[in-house]
C-alpha cells in the first residue's frame, strides 16, 4: 500500500512538474512579445512568401530524409514498413510531440508501426538509434560553427567545451551503441539487439542525419528571409542556431517540442545578429512555421491513412546492418 501511494504521489508531482514547465513556457513566449510590443508594432515588414514557400519546401525535405533513414534502421531490425505507411507513422505521431514529456510521440510511433505488425520493441529501439544519431550530429554541428565563429564573452567561455564536442561522435562506434542500447534494454527486461553496423555505414547514415540538419538549417534561415534581409553570412549563423536550439529544446524533456526553451536560445543567438524586435520575430515564426507544417503533413498522413486500412507486410529488404537477435520470447 505504501509503495503505490508512494508510486502515485510521484506520478501526480510529475505531472504537476510537466504542466507548471509547460505553462512557464507559454508564460515566457507572452512575456516576450509583451516586452517588444512597441517595437513589434512599429516594425517596418518586409514579408517575402517566395522565401516563405521554400522554406516549408527545405523543411519538408529535411524530414522526408529523415524519415528514410529511420525507416533504413527500423526494417534492419526487423520491422518491414513500406514508405508510405511508414510516411503516414512518421508524421501522424509527430502531432503527439506537442504532448509534454516528449515521449508521447515515440509511444505513438511504436502503435502505429504495430497496426503493421511491427512489434513496440522493434519500433522503440529504431527510435533511440534515430535520436542518439541525429542529435549527436546536430549538436556537433552548432558547437563546431559557435566554435569558430561565436562572439562576446559567453562563447569565449564555452570555446574549449564546443571544440570538444566533435569527440562525441566516437560515442557513434557500433560496439558502444550496441552495449548502450542493450544495458538500457536489460534494465527494461525486453531482448537485446545486435548492432553489426560498420564505421564506415556509421558515417554514411551520420552524412545523412548532416544533410537533415543543413537542409532543415537552410529552411529556417529561409524563413528569416522572408521576413527581413538576410546577408550569406548570417545565413550560415541562422543554421547553426537553428541547430543549436532545436537540439537544446529537445533535450529540455519537460516541454512539449521544447516549448519556450527553444523560442529562448533562438532570441539569444539572433539577437547579435539583428535588431531587436527581429529576433523575437523570427523564434516565435519559426514556431508557427514548423507546427503548420507539421499539421499539413500530419492531416495528409491522415486522410491517406483512413483511405488504406491495409496492413500488407512490406517486402523483405536486402544488406540491412541491423539484426536482432532471438530471445526466448520471440521463439513461442
């Protein structure tokens, strides 16, 4: 009796934790337009929707990439979903990102992989090989652009941390992921995987989370322009900063899609780059941006979904690195 009071008193703090973070964002995002409202009104706008249209365009193919190499890893595991199902997974659980604790979306992922038959298991440890991969990569990215060219007196102190963050990318090796992944696993009672990538697949799915990131990078700093000037250099800088936010929101945990948090980082990085009130401009957009991107995407997955109730096991893919291994309830 005491631990489940115990256990359901947790539950209830956690919860409380999640809706105070989550109504301290929306708090944060308020307090940031009310303080440049003035200048929100005064400001002279230069709306270009060429740029707008191509910047939801880059966004678009940023995550059509990403989601072929999730797909790449998730049938080397095992789990065989053709793209279009699992196109209509990928962004259908993406509107469950807005849930706090960010684990909503990768809950919604493994039930809709497994209308298809794959198991949870299999989905559930796609995902941390996606998010380990992808994040590693978008934070030695932003670190190696801040390193170079960061200014003011927070960079100069951060500088040596930032140039060590290209280190991280040894965490990548095959051998590490796989005893990561399985002490995790052994923790949750659930089989262990068998991870047989090679460095050299390693760095070409690593070139691949790359060209996510600069593609995703160059769609935000579209975006920008579409609201303001944008010279080639800051063009690079809106990039890494896009990077460098994104990731700190994610890791944030507590907000949905890193509410607030990301909003915070992007005013901080931008605000050297252009006047004020552009920056606050430019975070709370590309929040806007995203998210209606993702409803689009979302409400085609949808529509797509409720037109194909088949469930057809896709075909068996050939030279997949990933293999799990048999474990004593998979042999029923």
């Amino acid at each position: 009796m005491d631990r489940d009071h115990t256990g359901q008193n947790r539950s209830r703090l956690k919860r409380v934790v999640r809706i105070g973070a989550l109504l301290l964002s929306l708090g944060f995002l308020v307090a940031l337009v009310s303080v440049q409202w003035k200048a929100l009104q005064a400001y002279q706008w230069q709306f270009r929707p060429q740029f707008l249209f191509l910047s939801c365009v880059g966004l678009s193919l940023a995550w059509l990439l990403e989601l072929s190499i999730w797909r790449f890893l998730l049938a080397g595991l095992g789990g065989q979903l053709r793209w279009s199902r699992a196109a209509q997974t990928w962004f259908l659980s993406n509107l469950m990102r807005y849930i706090p604790g960010n684990i909503w979306q990768f809950l919604g992922m493994a039930e809709l992989a497994a209308d298809d038959g794959v198991s949870r298991f299999t989905t559930f440890a796609s995902i941390a090989l996606h998010q380990v991969l992808s994040t590693t990569v978008g934070l030695v990215l932003a670190a190696v652009y801040f390193a170079r060219n960061g200014q003011g007196g927070l960079f100069d102190a951060i500088r040596p941390f930032l140039w060590l963050a290209p280190f991280s990318l040894l965490l990548c090796q095959p051998r590490f992921l796989e005893w990561s992944l399985n002490l995790l696993l052994r923790v949750l009672k659930r089989p262990l995987i068998r991870v047989t990538l090679t460095w050299g697949q390693i760095w070409l799915i690593l070139l691949g989370y790359l060209g996510v990131w600069l593609i995703m990078g160059a769609g935000f700093a579209l975006l920008a322009a579409s609201i303001t000037p944008v010279t080639p250099q800051q063009f690079a800088a809106l990039m890494a900063s896009w990077a460098a936010a994104y990731v700190i929101g994610y890791l944030s945990m507590l907000t949905p899609s890193g509410l607030g948090v990301r909003e915070g980082v992007l005013v901080l990085l931008l605000t050297p780059m252009f006047p004020p009130p552009v920056p606050t401009i430019i975070a709370i957009s590309a929040r806007l941006w995203m998210t209606a991107v993702e409803v689009g995407a979302g409400a085609i997955a949808l529509i797509t979904r409720t037109h194909s109730r088949r469930s057809q096991p896709a075909g068996a893919h050939a030279g997949l690195p990933l293999q799990r291994e048999p474990a004593k309830d998979d042999l029923a």
